[in-house]
C-alpha cells in the first residue's frame, strides 16, 4: 500500500524525473474546489497502484518552476512520466475511472 508524497520544484528531479517506476504528479491548490473532490481519488489511486506507480503531489503556488516546466494551465492537474519523460497530461476534474483508464493504458506495457 502507497500514499501520495508531497514534493516541491526542488524535488522534482529526483522523485520525478530519475524514478525508477512511472509516475503520476497530482498539481493541486488550497483555494481549488475541484481539487478537494479530485484529492481522495489521487489517493486511492495510489493505495491500488503503489506497486507499480509512484504518486506525487505539488501545490502549485509555491512551486512555479514544475508548472512552468509542464504547462500546468488548469487544476487540478495530472501529468503521467515514465523514465523522465512526460507522457500523459490532464487537466479538470476527471473521474476515478478516467484515472484508471489513462493508468492502465501506459502500465499495462510494462
């Protein structure tokens, strides 16, 4: 079982960019209403996908330079990397089962 671990800008290489698994970063603010009903579904995500996914969070505000780097234009904010590299993006309130979907469709290959 996994939980979603919060990084920062100065984090991102090394949780991100140089994991060894894929991962899902999760883009979020306080102030984002459909982040607080998006929030419970990264987290069940990453309880049933922990043993193939790394999920990571971001709060957007004080980490401009990862939004920048990702054109992260809408919250919350989903963008999908697989050995560095940056191979699924989503933005808007999506549902579990969209999660899911896009999820299955990049691991299920590995």
């Amino acid at each position: 079982m996994s939980s979603v671990i919060t990084i920062v800008d100065s984090d991102f290489e090394a949780e991100v960019l140089k994991a060894t698994q894929p991962v899902l970063v999760y883009f979020w603010a306080d102030w984002c209403g459909p982040c607080r009903l998006m929030t419970p579904l990264v987290s069940s995500v990453a309880q049933t996908y922990g043993d193939r996914l790394k999920v990571v969070k971001m709060e957007v505000d004080p980490n401009p330079i990862a939004v920048k780097n990702y054109n992260v234009e809408g919250l919350p904010g989903l963008r999908l990397f697989k050995t560095g590299k940056l191979i699924e993006s989503v933005e808007g309130l999506i549902t579990k089962q969209k999660i899911i979907d896009t999820l299955e469709a990049h691991l299920s290959n590995q």
